[in-house]
C-alpha cells in the first residue's frame, strides 16, 4: 500500500507561544506533496520534518486569518532561491489573488516558476483538484470570514493479481494489465478463466479530512462521513464553550461529536489556544465521547489507515 501521510507542522492557534506554531500540515499521498494552511514558520518546519521540499506543488489555503497565511511569501520566496522551475499552484478564496500578486511583486520578483491561482468558492463542496490517483474537495466550514476544509480521497485501485494463479495456469506476464482491468484470459487451447479466481479485490480508498477553524456544524459529518481521518479544530475545552461561540470556534467535545457521528475511524485535534500549558483536558474530553483522538503536536507524522 502507498504511504499516506499527515505531518503537523503547526497545531496552535492565532496568539504565538514557545510551544506550537499555527497552523500548517502536509499531506503526502502516492509520491505527491501538498501543503494544507501556511503559517509563520512553515517552510523551517518542512526542513525539520524532511519532507520533500521539492516535491510540494499544491498549497490549499482554509481562510484568510493571518495564523494560516502568513507564512507564505516566504515559502515562494524561498521555492525562488532554490532555482525551483515547476509551477506552484495555490488554492484560496478569490480575494486573497490581488493582494498575493501584489506581495509576490514586491517581495518575490523575477521568479523563474510560475505560480497559478485558483480561487475557491468556500460555501460549496466541490473539487478542486483531481489527478489519476485521488482527488481533493473542498469542505464549507463556517468561520468569522469565509473558510473552507479540504477533504483527501484516494481513487479506487485495481485489484491484486494472484500469482499463485498465474503459475499454474501458465499466464503470460503480459496479460496482468488486462487482467486488472477486469478481462478473462483465454488460455491457448480456448479455456477461459474467469477474471474473479485471478484477482483480489484491491485496497479500500483512504480519506483526510482537515477541518479547520469553524464553529461546530451538527452537518458535517455529512460530508466527511467514513473519514479514516479527520482532523477538526478544538481551541477551546467545554468550559470556555462561551469563547468558542463567541469566535466562532470548536470545542474538543464538539469535535469529537463530529468525528463519533461520521463514523470516523480517528480523530486528530489541533488548533489549541494559547491558554493551555498542556492539553490533557482537551484529550479527556474527546474521549469520552470518541474512542480514538490524538493530540496534534509538531513533528507529528500519522499514517491514514
């Protein structure tokens, strides 16, 4: 199976501390590296986590919020010192593009790599970028300005082949493709083999969902339903439930409840505020409402499964 990974580079919130930077992961998937917010501190945080740099072509941008942003023009800047020639593409809300060029002419002048602006709709679930092997749709999340998840969804495999058949039926190597792709084989004195006794069914598509800032949706669930992974936002614990509502925030609970009515198989919570030392009364809390959470901290590496 191919690796499907989430490194967290950033699980605080907006006011900095010593122990988290804001809010930024990367996504790794089939070979493919995609960057998911892009706070201060970002491109160090790749370095430490040896990511490959070069490989990162997509960065999907959730809001506008200076705690997931800020850290950006740096990152090009610094894709334009490494003589990088590959486009880089950004996904963001539409009105992000003028003050972006405008930044990136000021600051990030005489690139040798073009970087492509796709603007994206926050209020629909949509795709916003699909390729052979998976596909990335946006999930609407209601936040303070406009806001938006992103879900990660592996396209169906084809089937293994069974070699253990294939032996001792005498099967070509050059008929697997076919094979895969749902043909019999008609062996030379006309047997036909059926192509269910050749294969085994192929692995289950893997799925990340990344929710971020948003205050607690009772519908989401919807549309990250079946989740192997969800990371939801959890600034707050219940007892601050009055500063989530008030800035349009979560609590650990309400992500839980998320995660418990999508039939998630695990939780990953981040986004803590800056009033937690630790955040052990954020992890007691999802707990008791869902059975598997872990707690976001950087340098984390998850395995989707």
């Amino acid at each position: 199976m191919e690796p499907f990974k989430v490194y967290v580079l950033g699980c605080g919130s907006a006011q900095p501390t010593t122990r988290h930077h804001a809010s930024a992961q990367v996504v790794e998937l089939r070979g493919k590296v995609f960057l998911v917010d892009c706070s201060e501190g970002t491109q160090v945080e790749i370095r430490r986590v040896r990511c490959r740099f070069s490989k990162l072509s997509h960065i999907f941008l959730s809001h506008l919020h200076g705690d997931h942003c800020l850290g950006l023009v740096g990152l090009v800047s610094s894709f334009g010192l490494s003589g990088r020639s590959a486009p880089l593409h950004i996904h963001a809300h539409s009105s992000f593009e003028p003050l972006l060029r405008q930044m990136l002419d000021f600051f990030c002048a005489n690139l040798s790599f073009p970087v492509v602006f796709h603007p994206v709709d926050t209020t629909i679930s949509e795709v916003v970028y699909e390729d052979h092997s998976l596909t990335v749709t946006t999930i609407p999340l209601e936040h303070r300005v406009p806001c938006c998840g992103y879900l990660f969804r592996e396209k169906p495999t084809l089937p293994h082949i069974r070699r253990d058949m294939l032996e001792f039926h005498h099967i070509p190597i050059s008929q697997i493709d076919a094979i895969k792709n749902g043909s019999d084989y008609v062996s030379p004195s006309g047997e036909v083999i059926p192509f269910e006794q050749l294969v085994t069914p192929g692995d289950p598509p893997r799925s990340y969902a990344y929710c971020s800032d948003t205050r607690y949706i009772p519908t989401l669930h919807q549309l990250v339903r079946g989740v192997n992974l969800l990371y939801h936002e959890s600034t707050y614990d219940s007892s601050y439930q009055h500063l989530a509502t008030a800035y349009w925030h979560s609590t650990a609970a309400e992500a839980a409840r998320v995660a418990l009515d999508a039939g998630a198989k695990h939780l990953l919570l981040g986004h803590y505020s800056s009033r937690y030392d630790d955040v052990e009364s954020l992890h007691s809390e999802a707990l008791a409402i869902f059975p598997h959470v872990t707690m976001a901290n950087e340098g984390l590496v998850v395995d989707v499964v």
